[in-house]
C-alpha cells in the first residue's frame, strides 16, 4: 500500500477506519495512544496509520493526553495571552494541546460528538455559553470540562478559572477617586456576563467608597470591543459637564474612549482619565500608555490546564472556581482632576 502522495497532508480517521474494519472512535485511540482496544485491533490500525505516513503523538512527543481548547476567535490578544500560558503548562502536564474555535452552530452537538471521536480526553472553554445540553453530551462522552472566564455562573458540577473582577473594579475607582475625580463615568461590558457585572459592582463600590454619588446617566453597558469604547466614548463626553475620568471595562474598550477624546480635541490625562481592563499588549503601546487593571490571563490558562491534568489524572482539585488576583497598573492615562 502506498504512502500518501506529497501534500496531501495526514490521512483522515474515516479513511484509516474504512480499510482497518473499526470505527473512527477507534482509530482515534489508537491515533492519540488511548487505552480500551485490544493488541491485534491496535497493531492493525498502528500498521494502517504507519504506511499512510501518521505519526501518532505518543511518538512526537511521549506520552501524552489530547485536549482541546475551545476559543471565541484567534484574533483576540486576550485569547493569545490565554492560549500562551495554556500550552506553556501542558508541556510540563503531559498534555497534548490543540485549539478549536466553536462552530457557528454549536446547538448542533455533533461538534462534540466529533471531539469525542478524535480522541479528545478533555476540553478547556476561553468565555464559555456552553449551555446544558453541551455540558450533558461532555459529561455523558466522560470528557471532563474547564472554563476560563465563563460568561455565566458555573454549575456547581464545573470546574472555572476567573480573576478578581470585582476587586479590579474598586481598585480602578479608587485610583480615580484618590486623583481627585468626582464626575467618573462607566463603561461596562456585556450586562449578561459575569465578569461585566463583577467589573461593574466593583466601580460602583469603588465610588461609594468615596462618599460619590454615581450618576446613571455616565453608566452606559456595551460590549467589550474598541467600537463600543468609540461609541459610548463619544456619548458620554458629549455630556454636559461632561465627566472627567472614564473607566473601562477592557482595554480595547479604553482604547475606542481614547480615540472618541482625540476626536474631541480632548487630551488625556491633562482633561480625561481613562482606564482599562485587562493589560493586554496593546495596553503598553496606546499614546499614551494606558492605565488598566491587570487580570493574569497566562495564569489563568496555565491554571485551567493543572485543573484539568487533575481531573484526568483522577484528583479532585482543590476548588470548583479559582479566582487569581488582578492589580491595578498605573502608566500616563490617568492624572490628577483637572481644576478651574
């Protein structure tokens, strides 16, 4: 039987399984080195693999567990932050790592039906909807599910990762209180997301804290993207008197209130302050550098990572949601209120 002819890259399980007489479920085992087939179903398949130019990821890299991780899109910073602390942590937990973006229909569950199939042993969810019919076909395949920064609050029966948003959302205030702003207005994220309405508790503490009184009217809930900060941006400096500060609640977010201020010849921080969340790349090269909260997202998914080797493993980790901390870093956006 002749090898695959160049550049028609791996063969695909159905292929292997229509000439081996097993299911692709079994050509995925043997592919990712799972255990439950017997010796003369695994050296058959192993032979038809080999003379089709596979090479199974136990050889590349050792033993290893195949995961995948589930991602909104690759364009985002915050999923490549996410991302790159993830697979810096599965080369130590002996897991192999692939990323999958979720379907543009996930109500059809056969995407997990066809995870499953590949061998996947676990799944790791960046900002997950997965609702309760996606978390029972996981659960009845018996792959374990971790969530980073789910947008909802977890069921008792899954595992999360997420950062300190409230903590974050005082920390922020409080930085533009000490400063001297008094008229702060807010951008919030998705009001359906948890982290959002974390953020958005945090802010408002924040200004009780400091004997203010919010004002509804420079409390404005968007999304967290550069457009929604250009928009809800121009918005509230439209305001009469317009506030003196803005606080955010991403970074791309900032970014959008940084450039409404540039189109209103306002200039930051000697007329605005501007906060993000996040401290993403993009954080440290805005003109000018952008003072945010910090949430570490490499942590975040080196933790999501640990807590699912743990599950695999057969441990109970310590705790269904871990929250790392964030810390508020300052840079040349923020500054002292403005007088006269």
């Amino acid at each position: 039987m002749a090898n695959r002819p160049n550049g028609q890259g791996k063969p695909s399980l159905a292929e292997v399984a229509k000439m081996t007489g097993v299911s692709i479920s079994t050509v995925s085992k043997v592919a990712n080195g799972g255990a439950n087939v017997s010796d003369a179903t695994r050296e058959r398949v192993e032979h038809a693999l080999k003379e089709r130019g596979y090479v199974t990821p136990r050889k590349r890299r050792g033993s290893t567990t195949p995961v995948t991780v589930l991602a909104r899109d690759m364009y985002s910073p915050y999923t490549l932050d996410v991302l790159r602390g993830a697979i810096d942590a599965a080369e130590t937990s002996q897991l192999d790592v692939t990323v999958a973006v979720y379907p543009d229909d996930a109500r059809d569950l056969r995407w997990i039906d066809e995870l499953h199939a590949a061998g996947r042993r676990g799944v790791i969810a960046i900002t997950s909807t997965l609702d309760d019919a996606e978390r029972a076909r996981f659960a009845a395949h018996r792959i374990p599910l971790v969530v980073i920064d789910p947008l909802s609050n977890p069921e008792e029966d899954t595992y999360s990762i997420g950062a300190t948003n409230w903590a974050g959302g005082v920390s922020a205030t409080e930085h533009l209180t000490e400063l001297g702003h008094r008229r702060i207005a807010i951008l919030s994220g998705y009001p359906e997301a948890m982290a959002s309405r974390a953020r958005l508790s945090g802010f408002l503490a924040g200004l009780a804290a400091a004997g203010v009184e919010p004002d509804p009217e420079l409390e404005l809930p968007g999304d967290f993207t550069f457009d929604s900060g250009l928009e809800l941006g121009e918005k509230v400096l439209a305001r009469d008197p317009r506030p003196t500060a803005v606080v955010t609640a991403s970074d791309s977010q900032a970014l959008g209130v940084l450039e409404a201020a540039r189109r209103a010849g306002l200039r930051v921080p000697a007329d605005l302050s501007v906060i993000g969340f996040d401290d993403l790349i993009m954080a440290q090269m805005s003109s000018p550098p952008l003072t945010t909260v910090r949430q570490p997202l490499d942590l975040m998914g080196a933790a999501a990572v640990e807590t699912l080797a743990a599950l695999l493993a057969g441990s109970t980790p310590r705790s269904h949601h871990t929250e790392l901390a964030t810390r508020l870093v300052v840079r040349s956006s923020t500054g002292p209120v403005a007088m006269g």
